[in-house]
C-alpha cells in the first residue's frame, strides 16, 4: 500500500500472500456460523464506513501523512473474523481502483 514498486523481495511478497490467503480462507470458514442477515448489513455497513474513512489523509510533522485505521474499527463492530473479511475486501477495492488510476496517471493515460 505505503511500499514503493520493487522494495518487496519477490519470495518476500509471495510468502507473505500465502499467509494472507490461509488467513483469510480460515476467517471465512469460520465466519459462516455466525452470518446472519443482519451481520451481512452491518458487514456492508462497516466496509462502506471504512473504505471512506480511510480515503482521508491528515499531514502529520515530517512530510508524511496518516489516515483512518479502519482494521481496529471493523474488529470491534464485526468482530476478529467478519473484521477481517470486510478489510481485506476493502484494501483489495482500493488497490484495484486506485492502483489502476495512480498507474495510468503516472504513464500519462489519464
């Protein structure tokens, strides 16, 4: 997300997305028992909430900024697992949305 291109080791990038994969595929195995259709409500409610939330950027001393940690947030509404879920969909939506978009900006296509 923060990292520049190329600062990840490649077996670095890849451990460390099999470690999410297995976390993630465990959460929802588990997450099952507990989904009722209100919890799917507030699960959509919650991704929404966060996703804008951290789309806000405060300056902070030293030319870096900071934002909305929606993981702490989405973990005491959702709890540990639906928490997790609803941040690793978040996370992917901005990194497919504004990945894309900073790339073709920065190549001159938009």
């Amino acid at each position: 997300m923060h990292t520049p291109d190329s600062f990840l080791h490649p077996w670095m990038a890849g451990a460390f997305i099999m470690l999410t994969g297995a976390v993630l595929a465990v959460a929802a195995m588990r997450a099952r028992d507990w989904v009722t259709e209100y919890r799917i409500q507030l699960f959509a409610i919650v991704a929404a909430a966060v996703f804008a939330a951290q789309m806000l950027n405060w300056p902070i001393p030293g030319g870096t900024s900071t934002h909305f940690v929606g993981g702490a947030f989405a973990a005491i509404v959702l709890g540990p697992l639906l928490g997790t879920l609803a941040v690793a969909l978040v996370v992917a939506v901005q990194a497919l949305v504004f990945g894309t978009t900073a790339r073709l900006h920065s190549e001159g296509r938009v």
